[in-house]
C-alpha cells in the first residue's frame, strides 16, 4: 500500500523485505495498543507511547510493569519512520524492526519473555488470522517474533506528521506572529545572514546545527553541556559511549527530533527539565563543561523577549491534527 | 611511496597511448581503493583522543573534520573522458572509533592514467537542488543542508581549545565553509597504471592543521571573531576555505 508523504520530506525508505500492507498496518497498529504484548497484559506499547502526548508518557523516566522504574525518558515517535540511521537515546538499534525486540522482553518495560508471547499469538483467535494473511505465514511454526517486529514497524512507519504550523508557514499557508519569527530567527542564526535587517544583532541560537528540519534532528550523537565532567568517565548514563565503544562518546545522546515538542516534556534523556522555558534556560547559559560537549554550545545572552520567542518557535512545531489521528487510531482498537 | 610530478606528465602520455590500446581491448575493471586520510601536523589525524599543539600557543582537540568530495576522477593517459569514480561523496571523521581514514572502492577500467582530480565541495548542479529531492540516504541528506540562501556546508573544522593552558577544552571553534563561489577544484598530475597485476593504493590526504595554520601565518582562534564562522557569514571562512582547498595532497603506494 501506498502511504502519502510530504512533499518536503525525502522519501521514507521501507525495507523491501518488509512493505507496508494494510494487513500488516492494522496487526502493528492492533498490536501496538495491545497489553497483551507484556508479561502479565497491564502493559503496552502506548502505556510509554500515548498518542495524545505524541506518542510519550509525561514521565521523567518511563515506568513498566509493575510500577518497575526504567533508565531513560520515552521519546517521542512522530515522524519516526525517518529515522532511518540508529533508533534509541543511544542509537543501539538499526531499525524499527529490531528495534520492537527490545521492549517486549525487557524487565523494567513489558517483562515479557518471546517464547511465551509467541505462544500466545499463535493461540489467539484474532492475531493468528491477522500474521497468516499480513505475512502469507502457513504453519503456526513460522510465527516467530521478527513478524511482531515487522508488524509494529509498518504502524509506526505510518506515524508521519507534517501539519504543524511550522510546515504550514514553510507551504506558505500561515505566517509566524512576531514573536515566533524571533524565535525563528534565534533558532535558524538569521543574524548571520547578509542582509539579516532587524535580525542583524540578535544572539544566533546555534540550534539548527543539530535539530536540523525537516526532521529537527541530524541523528547523530552529541553532548549538548547537560552534566559537568572533568573526566569522561563520570557521566551518569554514558550514552552512547558503551555502544560505539569509545569512552569519548561517553555523555553524548543521538539529538532528538523537535517535532511536537511542546507536547514531549519531560525533556532530555532522563527527563531533568520540566518546561521548554527550562530547556532554553539551559542552551542560554551555554551548558556546563566537559572536553567533549559540543562547540557549537556557547552562552546566547537572550533577552527576556528573546527567550520567550525561542519558547513560541518550538511551539510551533505542535501538529494538532497528527496527535487527533493517533487519538482516534487507539480508541478504535477494541479489547481483544 | 611515490610524489607524482608534473614533468613526467607530457612523458607518459606519449608513451602510454599505445600501451594503452592494448588495456583497453583486454577492458576489464578493477577494484581499486581510493583512501581518504585525514593528518593533523602531518601525523594520523585523531577525534578528541590527542590535545594537539597549535602554533599561537593553544593547545585543541578536533571534534569533527568532513568535507564533500564531487565529481572525483580518474584522468586516462591516453586523454579523452575521466572516469568519474562518484558524483558526490562525504568524508567524515567524528569519533575516535572513525579512525583517520576512509577508504572507498570503485571499479576502474584497467589502464594507464596521469591524474586524479575532484570538486572540493558540492557541484554547482547538485548544490541547486534540495534534500527532500533525494533518497533519505543519500549522502546529501546528511543534514548539512544550511538554508535555502546558504545551501550545503561543504566542509566543518570543530575542535574544543585550551587558550589558557589550564587543562580545560573550553573555547568551541566551529568553521563551517561553502558556496557556489567558493567550490573548488583540485588537481593532482602524475602516472599510474590499474591492472590486474598491479593496483596502487591512491590515498588522498587533507590536513586539518594546514587548513588553519602554518609556520609563518596561522589562523588566530583566540580572537573572538574568529571562533565561529557559519553561514552566510563566509568573509573570514575565505582563508580557511583556500588554505583548505590548497593542503591536500596525493600519494601513490
């Protein structure tokens, strides 16, 4: 089947042993809202991913079955099918096929094991009719959980947003009020331009180096100044160090889309900021020392107004009716 | 190792044009492996691992080098078409587990050949156009799409530096360089011949050091101004930008 993409967008790539059906479309979907997919059937997918917060779960680190406290904050998931490098804070998994693995299995997420979810699916009246026509499956047998992985990526390789404001000002269907066009100025280092005009003095943002559109992410890693560290070896949570195997790496986290970002707080890897405002409170003083943080972090010195612009730009990027569709997608998958 | 000269140049080409007839009729291709290796003061260029001396007396560790590479060629000794090897390319260096170099392997018809040549940068044609006019995973779509006056950033120095010596990495110097204007083309003369028997190891090597500074002249990072250049603001980018394009180097091994 054929999803509809944005103009703007390059073109999401799916794997060829993995097309989107509409069979497969509506398992993932089902499947995604789904209890059934945890140990004990108290914990889905959107149980961290709620449509109505864009697909996070407003906590600081995310919390799995049984009440069990996880490692990181749950990301949003709008427009993830573009994501085609590395998926998670620290870019441990290829792809959202692979990626599905993870959840279902860990103790603090789903707590589930595969063995005996499989065994469910393949006793399920419902779901085992949907894996033989989304995959041509024959023999209970072949359902292994790669088809879970498959299903759940095709859903949320459907989860493409592209009507916030700021994509209709860039159509040319709407314009940014005075304020958001600061913002929008701080953010894109307008000052920078040859004829930046009323912009020429204000402070560059330094934003887009990393949230890059269409996207707002350039998916790579990087240490934003969250943690001060004289030595490399006392970050927290290490991040992407452990994966790539390189103690330089330590404290730096794949640059998270901005996409609905107003509707994602609690903000950063573990959650630490509450507000946009503190968000910007933190990039305004420039993020505190370790050898590796990223040079393009330095001090803004923004004015009240500035800030409060930069704030209004991000709220920009809020897609209404991508949140409404995802609302309406969960309440129609009744108890199975 | 061996420095290609321009002298021999007239010389292998008179010589090479009949050999050359018999390559071509055996035809065939070869795999052959272009390095990109990337130096710092001549030594093997290392992400964040190495403090490294800088001549106004700062010491800096590199964060990130990459450049784009267009329309990299192979000139055939007895004339006629290049042989292009990639329209457009993106040589990166941003972990400590990159290394310093990136090798790519192309298939190149068997023969003779006088020179390598590419556009430092991205090409005029391909600089017009957009991302979303590509695959998602083309090498265009690397987010290095600045804006729609600015275009692609051909090429980022960043390195964090110790101006006090006091041990902290706490100046960010951030050069990000391009424009239609600035695209560059660099040439490389000399000869070397691709067969099946014999198949050199073509390095082509830039240095991050040379960019920015030299014996005589070197870039000052501890003016204020000269920390960040981004863009449109492309006045001070200039001299990094020639020094750049003027450093690179070819070894045949």
């Amino acid at each position: 089947m054929n999803i509809p993409e944005p103009e703007a967008f390059a073109k999401i790539i799916y794997p060829p042993d993995n097309p989107t059906t509409e069979e497969g479309l509506a398992l993932g979907r089902a499947l995604f809202f789904d209890p059934l997919l945890s140990a004990d059937s108290t914990v889905s997918c959107s149980t961290c991913h709620l449509p109505e917060l864009a697909f996070t779960d407003r906590q600081p680190i995310s919390v799995g079955i049984n009440g069990r406290l996880g490692r990181r904050n749950a990301p949003g998931l709008t427009n993830v099918g573009y994501l085609h490098q590395t998926l998670f804070w620290d870019g441990r998994a290829d792809n959202l096929e692979t990626q599905a693995l993870h959840p279902v299995a860990d103790p603090n997420e789903m707590g589930g094991s595969w063995q005996l979810m499989i065994s469910k699916l393949r006793r399920h009246p419902v779901y085992w009719p949907q894996f033989e026509r989304a995959f041509g499956l024959k023999e209970l047998s072949e359902l292994n959980p790669d088809y879970v992985g498959k299903a759940l990526a095709q859903y949320q390789r459907s989860l493409i947003s592209s009507d916030s404001k700021y994509d209709r000002v860039q159509r040319g269907e709407a314009t940014f009020t005075e304020e958001e066009a600061l913002g929008n100025a701080i953010f894109f280092d307008l000052a920078d331009e040859p004829n930046a005009g009323k912009y020429a003095e204000i402070p560059t943002g330094e934003c887009a180096h990393c949230h890059i559109p269409p996207h707002f992410t350039n998916q790579l890693f990087s240490n934003n100044g969250l943690d001060e560290a004289n030595s490399l070896d006392d970050f927290k949570d290490p991040g992407r160090g452990p994966i790539s195997g390189s103690k330089y790496d330590n404290g730096k986290f794949r640059v998270p889309s901005l996409r609905n970002v107003a509707l994602t707080g609690p903000y950063m890897h573990d959650g630490r900021f509450n507000s946009l405002k503190e968000v910007v409170d933190h990039y305004d003083a420039g993020g505190k020392y370790a050898e590796n943080k990223d040079p393009n972090i330095i001090p803004l010195g923004l004015s009240p107004d500035q800030h409060r612009a930069l704030v209004a730009f991000l709220q920009t990027l809020t897609d209404t009716s991508f949140v409404s569709q995802g609302v309406r997608e969960s309440e129609s998958q009744g108890v199975r | 190792m061996k420095y290609l000269s321009l002298l021999a140049f007239p010389l292998m080409f008179l010589f090479a044009g009949c050999m050359d007839d018999d390559d071509s009729v055996t035809g065939g291709e070869v795999a052959t492996t272009v390095n990109f290796r990337a130096e710092y003061d001549d030594a093997d260029l290392s992400i964040q691992s190495i403090a490294y001396d800088y001549p106004t007396g700062a010491k800096l560790k590199t964060t990130l080098f990459q450049y784009y590479v267009s329309d990299l060629e192979l000139l055939p000794a007895a004339g006629g078409a290049a042989v292009r090897l990639a329209d457009i390319d993106l040589i990166r260096y941003q972990s400590e587990t990159d290394g310093s170099v990136t090798s790519r392997t192309y298939n190149v018809p068997v023969g003779d050949y006088v020179g390598l040549r590419f556009g430092l940068g991205v090409k005029p044609d391909l600089n017009a156009m957009d991302p979303n006019e590509f695959s998602a995973d083309f090498v265009l779509n690397e987010v290095q799409f600045w804006n729609a006056n600015a275009r692609y950033v051909f090429a980022k120095i960043e390195a964090n530096a110790d101006l006090e010596d006091d041990g902290t990495f706490d100046t960010g110097l951030t050069y990000h360089l391009g424009s239609d204007a600035m695209y560059t083309t660099i040439t490389f003369t000399g000869d070397f011949t691709i067969s099946t028997t014999a198949n050199p190891e073509l390095n082509i090597v830039a240095d991050v050091f040379k960019a920015l500074a030299s014996d005589t002249e070197s870039f000052d990072i501890s003016n204020p101004d000269q920390q960040r250049i981004h863009g449109m603001n492309q006045a001070i980018g200039q001299d990094i930008w020639t020094r750049l394009a003027g450093q690179f180097e070819l070894q045949i091994r």
